[in-house]
C-alpha cells in the first residue's frame, strides 16, 4: 500500500500544476487514502489539490465526502472556497443555499442567494434566478417571491420570465389556504376569494406583459401571439373564473409573407415566413384604406368640377 501511495505522489509530483493538471489523479490519489481509511491523508490530498490545482470535479468531491460524514462546518468552509474561487458558478451558488435550507437555516441560505444574484457575472444566471424563486415558493414567502419577479424584470423581460410570473400567481394561493382548514361553508368561500385572487393577479401579470410587447418591443410579434397563447390556456384553466373570449379577441391573425433573401452578392430570391397581423393593426388599416379612399373620391370631386 505504502508503494501505491508513492506511485501517486510522484506522479502528482511530475505534473506541473501551474501550466495545467488533472483532476482524475488528485481525485483517485484521495480514494486511494478512502479505502485504507486514511480520511486525514485523503484531506491532505484534496486540500492540497484545491490550493495548487483547483478544479469543479475536486470542490464537487471534496464536498460530497464532508456531506457523508456531516462535516457541515467543513463543507461551508468548501463552499467558501469554491466560490471564492468561481463567483460566477450558479450552480456551487445553489447547492450551498440548498445545504443551508437542509439545515434549516432559512436566512442563511436567503442571505446566500442574494449575495450570488448581486455577481457581476454568472455563468448561468437563469438557474440561478429559479432556483431562489423556487426556494421562496417552497418556504410560502409569496410576497418575497413577487418581489424577485420584479427585480429580474428589472433585468430581463424575457417571454419565460412573464410565463413563469403569471404561473405563478396563477396558484399562489396566500398562507396556503385549503377546504379543508376551514368549516365547510367558510372554506369554500375563503378558497373561492384566493382563487379570484388568483386570476386577478395572473391576469394583471398577463396584462404587464402584453403591454410591453405592443408599445415596448413591437419588432417581437413571435413573441407576443406565444405570451397571448399561454393567456387563453391559463384562462381555460380558471373554469368558471376565467375569461378566455377576451383574450382570444386579442389574438393575431397569422399570416403567410415571402420576403427577399439578401446576401453579399446581392438577391438570393425569396423565403416564406409567418406573420402576425394584431387587432390593433388591422383596425389601423382598415382606417388607411377609408382615409385613402375618402382622397381619392375627394381628389376625383375636385377634378370634375375643374372640368365643368
């Protein structure tokens, strides 16, 4: 065994670590210490990894060997590192709130989140996003968890950003309310005003979202019929509560256009795409065509008379 250990120390000896390494040997020279059980060499092993040659694979490692000896201590000492290391790994972010919420350290783990989204750069930044939004849903924060809505708005207005919001309201009902906390009569009626909140709330999201797109970001039509597609099924799903003839009123028409295709050496003939024409817009030019109209006749009056 001890002729096995040496193997590995002069074989992590011959690599240069400051040019580049591999996390494979520091990782197998460390199991190799697990299974004599020598859990201080393996430490030195890994410790001494992370302080040469830090890697993704050996912070993953080293912090999977303290969780299965419930070392907390050691892993936030780990996670310290890691991210000191990578601020902008979303996903060693996540998994240290995710132990601190193991441990029921809710603020702790709030407190994480926040210091993670206020990097100024992350390698996944959406994950990020969902998984504190998620963490606040799972503790019944709603409050908190519409004010995170809002502040990535604030950031992105991305089309999933507006779905996930208005799904969200669209089942968060307050203090977890159910039939069955209440007597019959009083449950039915307190469940039946959360789920008018409910609607309303999903609605006015909906609402935001379709407002931006139409005066904000005209150019994505796409996007708009998807946002008004989503609407009319969350509507469907309200039942008695839900409105859907409004929101199909706001559909677009979906029209086939061909358009040229441009490149260096100039036209490369012509390509279908689909169009989006919007109430809105139609009434537009409806109202084009009648002012065009009312010219010529206007145009052609004038003409006869110089005529006569």
């Amino acid at each position: 065994m001890e002729r096995t250990r040496e193997v590995y120390r002069e074989c992590l000896k011959l690599i240069p670590h400051e040019k580049f390494s591999f996390a494979k040997i520091w990782l197998l020279a460390a199991q190799f210490e697990i299974r004599q059980l020598n859990l201080k060499g393996a430490r030195q092993v890994l410790g001494n990894a992370i302080g040469k040659a830090p890697k993704d694979k050996i912070f993953k490692k080293y912090i999977e060997i303290e969780l299965g000896l419930v070392n907390m201590d050691r892993c936030r000492k780990l996670y310290e590192k890691y991210l000191e290391w990578a601020p902008e790994n979303c996903y060693a972010w996540s998994k240290y709130a995710e132990l601190e919420r193991s441990l029921s350290e809710t603020e702790r783990a709030r407190a994480i989140f926040e210091l993670a989204i206020s990097q100024p750069a992350l390698d996944m930044p959406e994950v990020l996003w969902k998984a504190y939004i998620d963490f606040e849903i799972s503790e019944g924060e709603f409050q908190k968890t519409r004010e995170l809505y809002e502040r990535l708005l604030d950031r992105t207005k991305h089309l999933k950003v507006w779905f996930s919001y208005a799904h969200f309201e669209a089942s968060a009902t307050e203090n977890g309310v159910t039939d069955s906390d209440l007597p019959e009569d009083e449950g039915q009626e307190s469940l039946h005003d959360q789920k008018q909140l409910c609607v309303q709330h999903s609605r006015r999201v909906f609402e935001r979202a379709v407002n931006y797109f139409r005066t904000s970001a005209p150019e994505l039509k796409e996007e708009r019929a998807m946002l008004l597609e989503e609407w009319l099924e969350v509507e469907k799903s309200f039942g008695e509560l839900g409105d859907p003839d409004s929101v199909r009123a706001k559909l677009p028409k979906k029209l086939k256009r061909r358009r040229q295709i441009e490149t260096e050496d100039g036209p490369a003939g012509y390509e279908e795409y689909i169009d989006y024409m919007f109430p809105e817009e139609t009434q537009t030019t409806n109202l084009k065509i009648l002012e065009a109209a009312y010219k010529w006749k206007k145009q052609k009056v004038s003409s006869d008379s110089d005529e006569d």
